[in-house]
C-alpha cells in the first residue's frame, strides 16, 4: 500500500491492515505521558498555545493500494505533487533520456539563456545536471 501526501503528514499501517493518516496536529503539547496506548511521551512534553489550527481546511492525499514497491510509489508521488508545466521556450527538441524506469526529470528551465536538463535515479539517487543547447 502506497500513501502519497503533498506535504509533512505522517501516515501508519496498522496491524488490522487500514492505514492512519495523520493530517492536522492540533495540539495544547507536543507529547503526553498520559494516554491509554502509549504509557511514556514520545517527545518533550512542551507546551504549544499557538498549535490549534482552528478552521477549515482542504487535503489532498492519493492512495496506491496495488503498489509493486517503493519506486512505483515515488514515480507516482513525483506525478501527484509536481504537476506539468510548460517546457521553457526556445526548445528545439524534447529532451532524451536515458530509458532507465528509475530516471525521473528533477528540472527542465534555462540558465543564462541555455536550457539545462536535471534528473535523477530514484535506484541510486545520483543526480545528472546537462545542457541541451
């Protein structure tokens, strides 16, 4: 199971197989010693007066129940947070890349008047910088 959120959430699979999806805290203190399913705090016990983020809010959140693995999640994480944009202009051919399935465009803009193609391999993590013009 796959959970894709735009953003710092937390989400836990818990052991009857649903998913927890954390996507407010609102809280009078980061931690608590004093709840029934967890006897000690999880973190200093520190006031926080400004955390109740009262008001409506919109969440987006993808699920990917049928997930091979981890890099299938990420391709599909990578399409759900950074939709399209326009390529830059001036462009005389989309850019090649390298056919790998872990190869993903991390920036495509133009630096000084050239367009330079960024990528990187969610296998290995390397990062490749190219000009393309």
């Amino acid at each position: 199971m796959g959970c894709i959120l735009p953003g710092p959430f937390e989400y836990e699979l818990l052991a009857d197989g649903h998913l927890a999806v954390t996507l407010l805290r609102c809280v009078g203190r980061i931690s608590r010693g004093d709840l029934r399913n967890r006897p000690t705090n999880a973190g200093p016990e520190v006031a926080t007066p400004g955390g109740q983020l009262l008001g409506r809010h919109h969440f987006e959140l993808a699920l990917l129940p049928g997930a091979a693995d981890h890099l299938e999640v990420a391709r599909w994480a990578d399409v759900f947070c950074h939709p399209l944009a326009p390529a830059p202009n001036g462009l005389a051919a989309p850019p090649k890349l390298s056919g790998r399935p872990t190869e993903m465009v991390s920036a495509l803009r133009r630096v000084g008047g050239r367009a330079q193609l960024r990528t990187y391999d969610l296998a290995t993590f390397k990062i490749e910088e190219r000009w393309l013009e």
